[in-house]
C-alpha cells in the first residue's frame, strides 16, 4: 500500500497545481481502495480469530477445499491493482 500511495502521489504532485490540489487529487484516487483493503483485513482478522470449533470448520474447509476461483478473485481486489507508472523526471 505504501508504494501505491507513493506512486499516486508522486503522480498528483506532477499534475497538480499547487500542493493542496496534489494532495486533495491523492485522496480521491486511493480513499476508496485503502477502505477496502481496510475492510476486507478486518474481516479477516475476525474470521482468523474465530474459536468455535463449527466455525473454524466451516472456514478452514471453505479454504481448503472452495473453489480456486473464488480465492483468485479474493486476492485480485489487494493483488492485482496497477497504479500507474510513475510519472517521468524532469
């Protein structure tokens, strides 16, 4: 996430006029990413916490034998985002 955001914002800081408007461009671009990755690790974090032997049943099962699919998809939203390039020097 920190590399995203540094590529993100050295791209804002290229583009933008002025620093509030580099830094204000920043947190339109990632605002919606970084709460979703926040969200999602907190659900995680809940299920991995999860004591109750029919629950940590259902969720080891669901990862050891789910769909290989359905995991692809899962780590595609943290995994597969492109920033962009960074922007040329000079």
């Amino acid at each position: 996430m920190a590399i995203e955001d540094a590529i993100v914002l050295a791209r804002a800081i290229v583009e933008a006029e002025d620093c509030a408007e580099a830094f204000a461009c920043f947190h339109r671009r990632r605002a919606r990413r970084t709460a979703q990755i926040v969200r999602l690790s907190r659900w995680w974090g809940r299920v991995g916490l999860w004591k109750h032997p029919a629950l940590t049943a259902l969720r080891d099962g669901a990862m050891r034998y789910g769909p290989g699919r359905w995991m692809e998809r899962a780590g595609a939203a943290q995994y597969c985002y492109d920033p962009g390039g960074l922007p040329a020097p000079g």
